[in-house]
C-alpha cells in the first residue's frame, strides 16, 4: 500500500524530490523548485511559498529505497 507522506517545502532539503501537482519536481533552493518530470520543461523552475504542501514518499530522497 503506497500511502502519501506530505511536507511543507521548508521542511525539505535542498535538492529533495517531491511530488506536486502530478509534477515531479527538485528543490533547488529555499522557495525554487525545478521541474523534474514532464522532462521536456525539466529547464523549468518557479517560486512556490515556504509552506506549500509537497508530496514525499516513492519521489523523494526521503523515501526508505532511495538510496539502494
């Protein structure tokens, strides 16, 4: 069973994967995440605020298997 894990992207670390809006995305740094999947805007980053909610879980370098 794949629960979601939610985080505000202030809690994240820089260079964290997380999902958002069916987007793949990567913290880039402290407000500026880059779009990671779809791959042909993966060039693309925007500003979101501090406490917007992010999904953590297979996406994310938080996730228990990202480093096997």
């Amino acid at each position: 069973m794949n629960r979601k894990q939610y985080i505000r992207l202030n809690e994240l670390p820089i260079k964290a994967v997380f999902n958002q809006n069916g987007y793949v995305w990567k913290k880039k740094s402290k407000r500026t995440p880059q779009l990671v999947d779809p791959k042909e805007f993966n060039k693309t980053w925007f500003y979101f605020r501090a406490t917007e909610l992010c999904i953590v879980g297979e996406h994310s370098r938080l996730h228990e298997n990202y480093f096997n």
